[in-house]
C-alpha cells in the first residue's frame, strides 16, 4: 500500500507508547489538535525503512508524524520548523517557540 493510500481517519491509527512520552513532554507542544492534522491533511512520502512520514502545519509549527503501515502505528511526532509570524498570531508566545525551536534543536541532533 503506498503512503497515499493509507487512511486518514486518527481512529484507523493507534500511538506507540514513545508517542503518549512526546505528547506528555513539556516544551513538545505536540497534541492531539498537531496529531489530527497530519493524519487527515498531512503530505505523506516514504521514509525508506518502511515507514512513512506525514506532515502539516498547524498554526505556524510544521509538524512530522511517523507512521508504521504495518501495525497501524502513530510511531512519534515532533515539530521541524516555525513560521513565527502565524504562530504569533495564532496565539503562541515567543516562550513557546523557544522551547519549540529547542525541541527542533534537539531533534535535528538526534538524526545526525
């Protein structure tokens, strides 16, 4: 099945528990609302190791989700950028995308 035709209903996917840490973590600002998102308007492509990435933006964070075809699994999540003038107007604050440009920090290290 390609990454296209995997289903956009949230309720089609079940989270890994490493999903529930990144949505419980503080400074992730990754939610339900972000989750939502990427599963039913994400731009979904193949990630090469089976897995496949869907990602939106939601409110001026761009957002990636992982997602396992396989066991129908939301694998994890996390923000890789920041349209700050959106973001401000959707009501986030310059703490918040500080502490979002940090997880995309960290996460960007992790990859390496």
């Amino acid at each position: 099945m390609s990454a296209q035709e995997l289903p956009r209903e949230p309720s089609a996917w079940s989270p890994t528990p490493h999903l529930g840490d990144r949505v419980r973590k503080p400074g992730r600002h990754l939610n339900g609302e972000a989750i939502r998102a990427c599963i039913e308007e994400g731009v979904r492509h193949q990630l090469g190791n089976g897995y496949v990435a869907t990602e939106q933006w939601v409110d001026g964070i761009h957002y990636r989700l992982v997602l396992d075809p396989q066991s129908r699994e939301v694998v994890t999540g996390y923000p890789q950028g920041i349209d700050r003038e959106t973001a401000l107007a959707n009501g986030w604050t310059e703490g918040q995308l500080r502490n979002v440009r940090e997880a995309i920090r960290r996460e960007k290290r992790r990859d390496r």
